[in-house]
C-alpha cells in the first residue's frame, strides 16, 4: 500500500469506525428483539391459557414475527455496513432510509399483534 493510500485510509478512519458501531448497534437491536419475541412466546405457553386457539395463534405470530424481524434486521444491517465502508472509500455517499422505516413498519405490526394479544388475555379475567 503507497503512503498516500495509507494517509487516505487514516483520513476516513473516524467515519469507519462509526459505520461499525452504528453496525454493532443493529445487530444488538436485532438480538433483543429476536429474544423478546422468544421470551414472550415461550412465556405465553408456559404460564398462559393455552386452551384458547387465538391467543395461543397471536402468540406464535409474536414470536416467530420478531425472529422473522430480527433476521431482517440483521441482513439490513449488514447491506448497510458494506455499502456504506464502499461510500466512504469512494468519497461518495448516499444515505437511504429503507431499512430504517421497514425496521419501523415491522415493529408497529409486532406491537399490533401484542396489543391484540393482551386484549384477548384481559378479555378472560374481566
């Protein structure tokens, strides 16, 4: 590698160091949410009614919903991480915000599928 490569790589060095936290971040986000759906799930057919068909239904959507979205997370996050070290590299970038509001749609339906969930189980004790 010439110098001027090496001073350039130096140069950039903050801006690759943020794309991996911000990389790193994701994954965390993707870890707790795949565990939450897990937990609740599990949850649910251990100490819940599993006697009724629609919750135990919403249940199931809730978690595989959230390791289905955890996954999803995860190859966004890794999409980004590689086009955005490319975009630095190159000097040019280009922010988009696709994984961002996929990540948001997803997470509005899981919480959908909770509130349901939870109403249907209030519904009983009442």
């Amino acid at each position: 590698m010439s110098q001027l490569e090496q001073k350039n790589q130096l140069l950039f060095t903050q801006q690759h160091l943020a794309n991996e936290r911000t990389y790193l971040a994701w994954i965390r986000t993707a870890i707790a949410i795949i565990g939450i759906g897990s937990l609740s799930s599990s949850l649910h057919f251990l100490i819940g009614d599993t006697e009724k068909m629609a919750s135990n239904i919403l249940a199931l959507i809730a978690g595989s919903g959230a390791a289905a979205l955890g996954v999803l997370i995860i190859i966004f996050a890794t999409y980004s991480f590689v086009k955005n070290k490319k975009q630095i590299e190159t000097g040019v970038f280009y922010m988009t915000s696709f994984p961002a509001l996929a990540t948001s749609i997803f997470l509005i339906i899981l919480a959908i599928v909770a509130i349901a969930y939870f109403i249907i189980e209030w519904l009983v004790l009442i």
